[in-house]
C-alpha cells in the first residue's frame, strides 16, 4: 500500500470520536463527517437531527452515535429509543 507515512490523519479518524457513549457536538460533527458544528446545529434547527440532551442540563448538546447513524443514512427526526 502506498501513502504518505508522516501525514496527518484526518479528524475523522481519531478514536476518541468513535465511541458509544454521548458525544459533544463537536464529537457528533466530526463523526459525521463535518468540517464544523454547522451542520450539525442547522440540522437540529430543522429537526433533522435530535440531542439525547444537554450535558448537565444547561451545557453542551450531548448526541448518540445511533442518531447520527440515522441522520447520516438519511433519517429525518432522528431521535434515540433509548
């Protein structure tokens, strides 16, 4: 396999973005995909996407991997069953 040995690896591929517990937003937005947390808050704007909650109640919205499987299949409203 041919590549670049001492490159970067893209955001995406960090570990830590890919866990099953709640994610921050910007945790959710790189998960996705995203460049930024535009996307994700204009998607939960339009209630395409939906938080499992605020971390804390009043502090950062928290997401679930199994939403944002959902949104990115193209779900809209996609909300936890749990």
């Amino acid at each position: 396999m041919q590549g670049v040995s001492d490159a970067p690896l893209s955001e995406a591929a960090d570990s830590s973005c890919f866990r099953d517990g709640p994610m921050t937003t910007t945790e959710a937005a790189r998960y996705s995909g995203f460049k930024s947390t535009a996307a994700t808050r204009k998607a939960h704007r339009e209630g395409k996407l939906v938080p499992i909650g605020r971390r804390g109640g009043t502090g950062t919205h928290m997401w679930s991997r199994q939403v944002l499987d959902s949104f990115v299949a193209g779900a809209r409203g996609a909300r936890s069953t749990s």
